[in-house]
C-alpha cells in the first residue's frame, strides 16, 4: 500500500499530459509577463492593509525589519521553486513538483493545500479591495447598505456585495484567456507601483524623527487566550508570547509574510510560458527582489510620519497622509490600492484554477474540470466553478480570521516544494536543470527551518483550522483520488513503467 500512496510521477510523462489537445494549456507568457505577475499579486494587502496592523500591535517601526525577515524567507523559498519551475514547467506548482518527487499522497496533501490557501487569499483580498471602494465612495457622498457592505444590517444579515461582484468579474476574465489577463494586470501593475513610489517619495518629506522612537518597543506579554501569537512557542521552547520587543518582529513577519504570497502562483503558470526553463526564474525571483524592496521602503515612510500606536488597521498609508493633512494624497492612495488589488484577487485566482486543473488531469479531481475551452485553451470548467464558490465566501469573509490560515497553508507548501528539491537531485539527478538552486542541501535546509519559525508564530487556532481541512482531504483523496488517479490506473495496465517508489531512480 506505501507504494502505491508515495508512487512518483516522472517529469517526462507530466511534461507529456501537457501535450494532450482537450487538455494542453495555451503558451503565451514571456519573462516580462511573468514578473509583471509576481508584483501584481504580492503588492497588495500587505502594503495597503496589514502594515498598519503589524506595526500598531506587534513590532512598531520594527515593522521594516519584520518584511525583511520574511523577505529573507521567502528568497530561500523563491531559490527552490525556481529550479522545480524550470525542471517541472507544468501547471500546478508545488503540487506538480510534489508528484513528481515525493509521491501521489504528498501531493495530493499540497495541492489541497493550495486550493484552500488560494481561495482563501483571493476572499480576503476581495473583501480588502471592497473596504477601498466603499472608502471612495464615501468620499463622493454615495454611501453602500450596512447589510451589503459585509456587515450586519437590522435584519441580521450582511453580505459585501462588492467583493462577490469582484471575483465574478475577474473569473470571466480568466475564461476569456490568460493573455488578455496579462494585459490588464501589466496596465493596472503600472499603476499600483507609481502609487507605492509616492508614498515614498511624497511621504519622505513628512517623516519625523521622533515617531521611530523607540523603533522596537519594550517587550509586551501577550494575554491568555488572545490568539495573537502562538501558544506551541512557549510549549517548545519555554518564553511567553510577547508582543513588540525582538520576538514581536517575528511575529510581525508571520502575519506580514501573507503580503509575499505571489512568487509561488507564478509558478503555477509555468506551464503557459513559452519559455519555462529561462523565464520562470527570472520571473519569480525578480518580482520577489522588487517587492521586498518596495515593502522596507513603504514601511519606514509610513511609521515615519506617524507614530505607530495612532496608525489605522483598516487604511494605514491613506490615513498617515491624512494625519499629516494632505488629504489629496489619501485619496489618490485609496484609488490605487482599490485598483491594485484587483489583480491580486485575479492572480490568485489563476494560481487556484491551475492547481485544481492539473488535480484533475490526474485523475485526482474529476476529468471532467480538465478540459480546456475548445477556443480560448484555458480550464473554463473549474474557473466558473471557483470563481462562484469564492465570491460566495468573499461575501461572509472576515478578514482578521482568515489571513493567518493563507499563511499556514503557503508556508506549508514552501516546506514541501524545499524537501522536494533535495529528493529530486538525489532520485533523478540525470534530469536537465536550467535553474539550479544553490548550495543544497544547504539552501533547501535553511528555508525548512525558516518557514517551520514562521509557522511556529501562528495561533494555535490557525494550526486547528489547517488540520481540519488536511484531515477531510485525506479523506477525499481515499474515497475519491486514490482509486481514479491516472498513474495508478497506468500501473495496473503496465506495472512498473510509469513510476517509481521514494529514493529510487526514474529512467
């Protein structure tokens, strides 16, 4: 039985479902594309959302150092899936390469994993991108329902209508094709990073010294039961939980880290790329380098203008302009975060569709969802389904519960994607790598650990709520993936030749 749950999918033949007419993807996307991509996605709520919201409760202006640390993370991260994008450059990302190093039951794990993180992510972004419209619209004296701006109304009911509305558009968007979803995010990227360079620049000439004092506040011991930080710290290495102070930046990068999820769904698109093996590194690692860049630079500005027990949760940096009254720019800051984040919820959403699509070309997911439309080749099948199913959610989501939970399922992946990289040099060491990361085992070594420290600083109800989900998918993948997986269905007609088992050789 252990054989049969850890088979491997060799690289050959994955590259080779590619090729299939009813289920082969459509090869439009060059290096530019790709980057223009990664910042799209990772410039976004953790910029324009939750900077304020780390700095006001856990690391004050060491807010800075808390994007770097996670920055640092996520780059031995970004090392690992660039060698697997360009080795692997099919849909699917860690899932992909999890099949083809660890096994079917370990990708099935991931890529469940995947579904629920990028579904997740592209709500709670819907549901920040509804809170700069309303913001807007306030503004213009057009003022939304209580009960259809995601919060209760008399009747008890409360539904944001805006975020729901969004994901539906863009889920068209994404049927139409991956080309044209390209155009418009390069359109709209351009947009969101003019706004992020005046923060900086204009918010430069607001900065004052006195607001960077103390840039890490004095250590905080965290309230029983607050949920702000994880219980399992003390448990495994006997401090308390804290807010501010050195552990306080740490915990700051576990929550910030949400604003880097973006480089792993560029790999999702390796499989649209028309040249994967050169332009998938240079697309995840150089979307990476920009962002964190951006992010450092935005976060000193901001807790430089005002002090950061006064800055807002809900619009930090158009609020800082307020605070220091230049109102014009908060404005102009709401209209580009509202028009940034629509590409974040599109790409996310994109990464997702090619998760389940390459689920389903496996027999893991039903076939039906792998069938591409007959005109513009992309997997219409599960983008309406997802799309329905997550503008539902993005109409109840709370934003503060779920953000913690897309963590815990990205940085899961970054383990899984790490550990392949080693086992896939040592089982198929013969298999041409344009991309190869560096010093391993080092390099895949230091990410497991970094991204386990991550982990470690979430709540304990995150953990809880991430078990359930990889406990009912386990459960789905005995019931329903393990008797209709295609590899499995190929064993039994030519025993042997399609797989082989964990730390053997695939011809």
């Amino acid at each position: 039985m252990s054989n049969t749950l850890f088979r491997t999918k060799r690289v050959e033949q994955s590259i080779l479902d590619t090729e299939e007419p009813e289920h082969a993807l459509k090869k439009s996307l060059s290096a530019l594309d790709l980057t223009v991509f990664g910042v799209g996605v990772i410039i976004g709520t953790g910029i324009f959302v939750l900077t304020g919201k780390v700095a006001k409760e856990n690391a004050g202006p060491g807010v800075s150092l808390a994007f770097v640390a996670a920055g640092v993370a996520c780059a031995l991260a970004a090392l690992c899936y660039a060698e697997f994008a360009s080795t692997v450059p099919v849909a699917g990302s860690a899932y992909t390469f999890s099949y083809a190093s660890l096994g079917e039951l370990p990708a099935w794990i991931i890529g469940w994993d995947l579904v629920l993180e990028f579904a997740l992510g592209t709500a709670v972004v819907a549901v920040g991108w509804s809170g700069y419209v309303r913001s807007l619209m306030d503004n213009a004296g057009w003022h939304m329902p209580e009960s259809l701006s995601g919060r209760e109304g008399a009747d008890g009911f409360g539904f944001d209508i805006l975020a729901a509305a969004l994901v539906l558009v863009l889920t068209a968007i994404l049927v139409i094709g991956v080309k044209l979803s390209a155009r418009i995010t390069t359109v709209v990227v351009a947009i969101k990073v003019t706004v992020v360079l005046v923060v900086i620049i204009a918010g430069a000439f607001f900065i004052e010294g006195k607001n960077y004092s103390p840039f890490i506040p004095k250590a905080q011991a965290v309230e029983a039961g607050s949920g702000i930080k994880s219980p399992l710290i003390q448990l495994m290495f006997g401090w308390a939980p804290t807010n501010f102070g050195v552990m306080g930046i740490f915990t700051a990068a576990s929550v910030v880290f949400f604003a880097f999820i973006g480089f792993d769904v560029v790999a999702t698109a390796a499989e649209e790329t028309k040249n994967p093996q050169r332009d998938m590194p240079r697309g995840i690692l150089g979307s990476l380098i920009i962002c964190t860049t951006l992010y450092v630079l935005v976060s000193i500005v901001v807790t430089g203008m005002q002090h950061y027990s006064q800055l807002s949760i809900d619009a930090p940096l158009a609020d800082a302009f307020k605070a220091t009254g230049h109102p014009w720019y908060a404005g102009f800051i709401s209209f580009g975060a509202a028009v940034g984040l629509t590409t974040v919820c599109m790409i996310l959403l994109l990464g997702q569709t090619r998760v389940f699509f390459a689920m389903s070309r496996d027999g893991l997911l039903p076939r039906f969802f792998s069938r591409v439309h007959p005109r513009f080749r992309t997997p219409h099948r599960p983008t309406i389904l997802l799309g329905v199913i997550i503008a539902i959610l993005a109409g109840f989501t709370s934003l503060s519960e779920l953000a913690e939970l897309v963590n815990i399922g990205t940085l899961f992946a970054f383990i899984v994607v790490a550990v392949g990289v080693v086992v896939l040099r040592h089982t198929r060491p013969d298999l041409p790598r344009s991309f190869r990361t560096p010093w391993v085992p080092w390099v895949p070594i230091l990410s497991v650990l970094a991204t386990l420290w991550l982990m470690l600083n979430l709540p304990a109800e995150t953990w809880l709520r991430f078990a359930i989900w990889m406990v009912i998918g386990i459960v789905v993948y005995f019931l329903y993936g393990r008797s209709h997986s295609r590899l499995g269905r190929h064993e039994e007609t030519t025993p042997g030749e399609a797989t082989n088992p964990p730390g053997g050789t695939a011809g």
